[in-house]
C-alpha cells in the first residue's frame, strides 16, 4: 500500500495563539499550501512564504474569531520546503510572529509499498519496496514506552524496488521504526515494528486426541494471562499487541490429523484467554508436526513436541525467527 497520504497536518505555534496546517501529500496539480487559525479577532495577518527561489506575500484583514485563511504558492516539483514567517496584528493590540517550516511531497513522485515488508532478524533489516530512486532515510527507534533509543540519517541510494532499511538502536530493544525516505523532490513516511516475543510458559497438557482444557491446566493459562498483561503494558502504548497463538504436536499419527488437532488446542487456548479476560487481537494457527521442539523419527511418542507457542507482536511473527510460514486465523 502506498505510504503517502493526502491529508492535512495540524499543529499549534509555540506562542500558543496561532494554528496552522498543510498538506504534506500534493496530489496532481494541487499548489503547496498553509492555513492560519487565528483564537480570536485579528485586524490583521501577513504571511511572507520563502520556497526555493521565489518569495510570495500575503495579507488579510479583519479576521473573526476561529477564522482560518489559506495561502497557496506556485507549485514546483523541485521544491519541498518552505519557510513561512507569520505575523499577526489582533483586535486588543496584541502582535503574535513566528516562523513555520513546512515540508511537503508530490503524490505519485515516491510512494512505499509495506504489503510485502519483512524484517531480518540475523541482518537486523527492514526491507520494503519504493516506486523511486531513495537517496537516504530519517530513522527513529522507540523501546517500550516509546521512548526513543536511537535517532539517526542512513544513505540508502537504492530504488526503485526493493531496498534495506538497517535498524537503529540495540536490536532486542526496538519495538517500533519510525521512518522518512527522501528522493530528490520528495518524501514518504512509514512506521514499522518488526518487533516480537517469544512468551515463556508451561505447556497445557490435553488428553490424548481431545482439544478440551482440563480445570487442572487453568492455573498455567491464568500465569499466561499476567505475563501478557505486563508486557501489554510495557508496548501497547507503542504498537497495537497482537498475541499469536501456535499448536503443535509430536510425530504419532498422520500429518493432516495432527495439523488439525494443533489448530483446535490453539484455537481452544485462544478461546479460554478470551472468555477469561484477554482483549488484544488473537491469532492462531495449527503446526502440527511441521515445527517439533525436539527432532524424531515418525512415530515418536515426545512430549516436549506436544506444546503451544505463544508470541507478541504488531505484525505475524517473521520465518527469519525460526518460525513455518503459516496462515494466521484471527480468532
């Protein structure tokens, strides 16, 4: 999907009084653009816009309370920032200035495909596809409660295509990318989170053939529901949590029965954390004997095969993890 957005970004001056906004993703045509809010009557506002080698003035007067006026300035492809300096005379005699960068990209020019975005866990990577020529990203990582590990510019010069973005920060530590690539005369900005956990815990032990969970077997699932709590706690204010559930089993019996039973323990696990509390999204997926803890010959009889894999994250677990591709069923 593309990355870029026509939509308008809001942001207050840091006197407080003014408002402004602009579009950052020009679609074919549209002329770059500021908007000013004024809080309360104003007898007069000029604006003088600085873009590439042109300089453009503006005035209104006698503007109401709430009102908002929007300066537009010739588009130029070559250009995608501006400086826009403000000043405003109100009714009470009060003078407001201040200065507003604005940046901006013209739709079409770059646009980031994430639909088949996927993260490295071994080369510590994010690969994602762009429609042009990127000469380097403005990278972000958050840890848990976004707080920021690291912030950096890497030179990419790759595209169009496929191209690497490295993470930045310790790579255990990242839970969230933040990322802005640049080509000539334009920009595109993406979050990504190739983020997971593997959840420690105690297997529930099923009877043999049957998916029903045992009231003897409750307590394990009660000691995963606070293990999920704390770490829904730790990033949830950072990416939307999703737990993924995986089932699966030892090498006794046929494959397909095996797969099927593997999904019915996960789905069955799944169903339980949600009756008993659990409100993030959950997905599962039966790996029957595809994905064994311990690996045997046909036939064997391993309870350490016979288990359920629970992992956190924003996006399915990647197969650089060690993880069987699979489709994830939501439950």
């Amino acid at each position: 999907m593309g990355a870029l957005m026509a939509l308008l970004v809001s942001f207050t001056a840091l006197a407080g009084e003014l408002e402004f906004g602009y579009s950052p993703s020009l679609g074919p045509g549209e002329k770059p653009m500021l908007s000013v809010t004024v809080p309360r009557a104003a007898a007069s506002l000029w604006i003088e816009v600085e873009a590439g080698d042109i300089t453009v003035d503006f005035t209104r007067a006698d503007m109401g309370a709430g009102e908002t006026a929007k300066f537009y300035w010739p588009r130029d492809s070559s250009v995608i920032e501006a400086l826009a300096t403000i000043r405003v005379e109100f009714t009470d005699g009060y003078v407001e200035a201040v200065q507003v960068p604005v940046s901006y990209s013209y739709a079409g020019q770059l646009e980031v495909d994430l639909a088949r975005a996927r993260a490295d866990l071994v080369n510590n990577t994010v690969t994602v596809a762009v429609s042009t020529k990127v000469d380097r990203a403005d990278i972000i990582a958050y840890g848990e409660h976004r707080r920021i590990l690291d912030k950096r510019t890497v030179p990419i010069d790759g595209g169009p295509g496929e191209i690497s973005l490295p993470w930045v920060g310790a790579p255990s530590d990242v839970v969230l990318l933040d990322v802005t690539v640049h080509s000539k005369n334009a920009w595109a900005g993406f979050t990504y989170s190739p983020w997971f956990v593997n959840i420690p815990h105690d297997d529930v032990v099923f009877q043999s053939g049957l998916w029903s969970i045992d009231a003897s077997e409750e307590p394990k699932l009660q000691a995963l529901l606070r293990d999920v709590a704390d770490l829904v706690d730790k990033y949830g204010d950072v990416v939307p949590v999703k737990l993924y559930i995986g089932g699966c089993t030892d090498t006794v019996g046929d494959r397909m029965s095996n797969a099927t039973l593997s999904r019915n323990r996960a789905q069955a696990i799944g169903q339980w954390l949600r009756a008993n509390g659990l409100n993030i999204p959950i997905f599962f997926s039966g790996f029957g004997e595809s994905w064994l803890a311990v690996q045997t010959g046909d036939g064997v009889d391993n309870p350490l095969n016979r288990r359920a894999v629970y992992m956190l994250g924003a996006n399915p677990p990647p197969s650089s993890a060690g993880v069987p591709q699979t489709r994830w069923s939501a439950l």
